[in-house]
C-alpha cells in the first residue's frame, strides 16, 4: 500500500469507533477484507479487518491478556523479548503490505490501542506515515454500553475507559490526529469529515449522502449520557480525561500535563493490581474465569480457563 494515506480508527471501543470507520469508508476511505461479521452486539457492522483481529488477540493472549485486562502489563512489556516483538512487527508489517492500493485505507480495530507501539513500527517498515481519528464519548455512556452489552461491573469498564482513552492519546502525540466526540458525528457528519479531512490532510468525499444518512440513522446510539461522570475509583480520573478530550474534539489541545498526572497515577495502580490479579491465578487458579470470544464479548464463566483470556 506504498503511496497511501493510513488512518487508524484509534480509540475505546463503544465510542463510536464503528460508526466513524464506516462513515470514512462511504466518504472515500478502503478498509481492509474481509471484515469481522455482524452479531447482536453490532448488527450494523464492526467494520474491522479481521486478520487484524486475529493477529492482536493472538499476541495479547500470548502475554496473559486480552481487550478486557485493566492493567498495563503489555505496554509495560516486561516479558515481551527482542524476538517475540520482531516476530509480531514482522505480521503486522505483512498484513499492512497486503492492504488496498488505495488513496486512504481506514483501520479500526479497538485493541491496537492498547499495542499501537507496534503497529507504528510496522508501519514506518512499510513506508508509511499513520494518521489517527481519535474518538470520543462520555465515559458513563461507554460503560452503559459495555455494562448492558457484556454483562461488566461498572468498575471493570470505568478501569478500560481510562486505559484505551490515555493510550490513545498518549501514543499519538507526534503524529497527525484529530478527536472526534462521538454525538458529533450524529449530529452533523458532514462538519466532523470536514475537520478530519483539514486535520489529517486526506481526501474525503461528501457526495454519499443518503447513504451516510441511512446508515447513522439505523445505528444511532442507545447509551446516552451528558451528566457528571460516575467516579469509581475515588479520584476524578474519568472527569478529568473526559473534559480533555473533550475540548480536544473542539480543536482546542488537551492540557498533557493534566493527563499524563492521571496516567501515572493509573499506571501505579494498574501495577498493583496486575500484581494481586497474578496471586489470585497463582493461589486460585483459573475457576469462575471470564474470557473473550474472537469478536470481544464476554462469554459465561466457565472451569479450566485462565481469567485473563
């Protein structure tokens, strides 16, 4: 795909990640196939590639972890080796060379936040520059949806709220990126591709009207949130991230300072809690263990299966 512009929908998922993936695929952004399937959790489309997919889950499981982990253990990459980081830059750097020839070739797929380190290294091996459309969406509304989707305590998905969204604005900080809030791109699409397109210095076409119109229309969202944010953790953490982003989305740039404070206060206690979790499966074992299906849902406790999966 030498000569293409590469656009990573990079961000929390159920933040309107998939709607802004397919709004840029109808204004003249490639996405890579195939594409992961429809199900009840997205009936409208996920719109991601699903050797993408594929290639994350098999890396984060190999490390112990997965889409759901709080913790920063894989970013931390305490166990990760020289060979095993080449290895899996090496897949990624494959898969982005057998992407479409085309002008811009949107990525979405919520867990390479979490391992975007990677994909920019294997990026850079393939020649190219990648640009991020970074969304945003009221913290209480995200974990509604993952609460009423997945079944996850309130504590579980504030805890990923936070990870995704300091991740992906903390690894993006020296490349081309624009935030968009995800009621925005509801109200008026057209303005939200005009900024992304003036941001990110892409080609976009407005012509596919209707079919943008139809499509946000059928998959409007059901959590909907414009109040004080719940605080789990007994620091206004969520609060303080969301209003950030939030006038980032406004082309107004966050304050760093602000969210680095919280990022490494985080940090800290996801390494206690990494710490307690890895007691846990050592003096425990993997009984009343939750896992995650190839699509990111959550499937029933079942015996025999490490937690963290």
């Amino acid at each position: 795909m030498s000569g293409s512009q590469l656009v990573f929908v990079n961000g929390m998922g159920r933040s309107g990640t998939s709607a802004l993936a397919r709004v840029l695929s109808l204004c003249g952004g490639e996405l890579p196939q195939p594409l992961l399937s429809t199900d009840e959790g997205n009936p409208h489309g996920y719109w991601e590639p699903l050797a993408a997919l594929n290639l994350n889950d098999e890396f984060l499981r190999a490390q112990g972890s997965s889409w759901y982990d709080p913790t920063l253990r894989v970013q931390q990459g305490r166990s990760i080796g020289f060979s095993q980081r080449a290895e899996f830059v090496g897949q990624i750097s494959s898969f982005l060379d057998a992407c479409p020839k085309a002008a811009t070739v949107v990525i979405k797929e919520p867990r390479i936040a979490a391992l975007l380190d990677y994909w920019c290294e294997a990026a850079r091996h393939v020649g190219l520059n990648p640009k991020f459309v970074i969304p945003v969406r009221h913290p209480d509304a995200v974990c509604a949806s993952l609460m009423a989707r997945n079944g996850t305590s309130r504590e579980l998905s504030s805890a990923l709220w936070l990870k995704y969204n300091l991740l992906a604005e903390r690894s993006t900080r020296n490349y081309s990126r624009v935030f968009v809030e995800y009621p925005n791109l509801l109200s008026d699409w057209k303005k939200e591709m005009i900024r992304i397109s003036g941001a990110l210095s892409i080609a976009l076409v407005l012509s596919a009207e209707s079919a943008v119109d139809a499509f946000l229309e059928n998959g409007s969202q059901h959590q909907r949130h414009s109040g004080p944010t719940t605080e789990v953790f007994g620091e206004p953490w969520c609060s303080r991230v969301y209003a950030e982003l939030s006038q980032a989305a406004m082309d107004r740039a966050p304050d760093t300072q602000v969210l680095d404070e919280v990022f490494t206060a985080f940090s800290l206690c996801s390494r206690s809690f990494e710490i307690a979790i890895d007691d846990f499966r050592t003096k425990y074992g993997p009984e009343a263990s939750v896992t995650s299906n190839p699509r990111g849902t959550m499937s029933a406790p079942t015996e025999h299966v490490d937690p963290s999966e």
